[in-house]
C-alpha cells in the first residue's frame, strides 16, 4: 500500500508539471515571480506557468508585503500603467491592452462628439460639463475596460480546451465587431462635428479629460472594493489564508517533533537491556 501510495504521488507531481500546475519553486516561492515591464517570461514549458497565469489574473497576495503588493497590483490592473509595467506572462498581453485602450477611446467618441459641437468656442458652465464628460466619457470608460478585461482572460476562467476555445472565438468576434464601431463612430463623430464647422481636433479633449479622470478614480475605487473585488478585500483575505496556513503547517511540524521523540524516549530502555 504504501508504494502504491508513493507511486500516485509521483504520478501526481508529474503530471501537475506536465500540465503546467507544478508549485513554485523555493526559496523564492510565489514572491519570486514578482516581474514589471520588458523581463523575460517564462517559457511555455515552465512547468509552473499556468498556475502563475492563474494567480496573475486571481490573487493580490504575492510577497506578503501590502505596499510591495500594492505596487505589483497597479502594475498589472491600472488601465494605462499596466500597458508597460504589467507581468510578462499576464494572459492580458501589453498588446491586448493597447488595442482595448483604442477600442474604449473609440466606444466614448460619440459621446464626446456631441459634447465638443455643444461647447467648444462658447461661453459654458464649467460643472455642467464636467458632469456630462464623468457620466457620458468616464463611466463608460470604466464599464468597457471591464467587461474587455474579461473577454481578454476568458482562457484562464476555463478548464477545459474546448471551452477555452470557445472563449477565444467570441473575444475574436467581439474584437471585429468592435472594429467596425470603431469606424462606424468616426463616421458619425465626422458628421456631428461637420454641422459646427468643426474639425475633429478638439473632439480628443473630452475624451482626454475623462480618461485621465478614469486612471485617477481607478485608485481609490479598486482599492476600496469589497467582496474581494478590491485590493483590500482580497489581499487581506489571501493574507489572513496564508496565516492559516502557515500556522497549521507549524502545528505539523511541533506534531511530528513530539511523535518523534516519544518514539526514541521508548526505544531507549531496549536499547539499554540490549
């Protein structure tokens, strides 16, 4: 029994790594993953990548520091600061993030359009347009990147390959869809602009303004989230598990040291009538 038991193991362990789903190595562990920007990713055949794709797109909790973490959070979430500094291996590529950030450009133009033509070159109240470009630039801005978000990690939410498959059909049909809105709102973007005599020029003010607005309310608003959507929430929650976890291997460890030395304080006695 116990050689079947050792046999299962190992078969256990190398398929994990086959699979790509082997434990990160030591003494690094999780927090020797930490990488930004242009590093080098691991290999398709490292035999932990998908494990580290996974974490990449679940988990906060890395080294255990909370500021370290923090940073390693913006680095890969922030909607402009992650198109550099993200995870060489995160399943939403540098690439894919450049071509969400123009396909979101392109879902607020209309929007933007109508508030230029009604605006610009006219005497305005400043917080009345501030308020059209949060509601009509800044908070669709933010839907979008979430919902392109998860249509860009779809694979890493699916375990089998056909469902990944799936996934990967429906980005590339949203992808082309959104191709041809984005030619569809230059057209009517044209013609709004066309009837003030207006060229497209300013119509990039508003949109400018309301993302630059999005990229400083991402921080409070992805902080402050709850039900482990946020940093605080989850990074927490990830800690807290850890602690557990650590604190159970320790009672093994103490567990077994005592085993142990009950069995010599046993084994002593024959030793000596020997």
């Amino acid at each position: 029994r116990v050689v079947g038991k050792a046999s299962g193991v190992k078969q256990t362990i190398a398929q994990n790594v086959q699979q790509g789903w082997a434990p990160y190595p030591e003494p690094g562990g999780k927090a020797g993953e930490i990488q930004y920007g242009c590093t080098d990713a691991r290999p398709k055949t490292c035999p932990y990548r998908l494990r580290l794709e996974r974490d990449l797109v679940n988990s906060y909790y890395w080294s255990g520091n909370f500021c370290q973490d923090f940073v390693f959070f913006v680095a890969n979430w922030h909607p402009i600061i992650s198109i550099v500094f993200c995870h060489p291996n995160h399943p939403w590529t540098k690439c894919t993030r450049l071509h969400m950030l123009v396909v979101s450009v392109a879902c607020t133009m209309v929007p933007s359009a109508f508030i230029t033509a009604h605006f610009y070159g006219s005497e305005f109240d400043e917080a009345v347009r501030f308020l059209l470009i949060f509601t009509c630039v800044t908070v669709p801005d933010l839907v979008y990147g979430v919902v392109l978000y998860q249509l860009a990690i779809g694979k890493t939410r699916c375990f089998g390959h056909w469902l990944a498959r799936c996934w990967a059909a429906a980005r590339y049909c949203c992808t082309l869809i959104m191709i041809i809105f984005v030619c569809m709102s230059t057209g009517v973007c044209y013609l709004i602009l066309h009837t003030r005599n207006l060229q497209l020029g300013p119509l990039f003010q508003p949109i400018l303004e309301g993302r630059l607005i999005s990229a400083v309310i991402w921080f409070p608003i992805w902080l402050v989230l709850p039900c482990q959507l946020g940093y605080l929430s989850l990074w927490n929650y990830e800690h807290n598990k850890a602690q557990t976890e650590a604190q159970k291997a320790a009672q093994r460890m103490q567990t077994g040291s005592a085993t142990g030395a009950d069995e010599e304080t046993v084994d002593a006695p024959d030793t000596e009538l020997g």
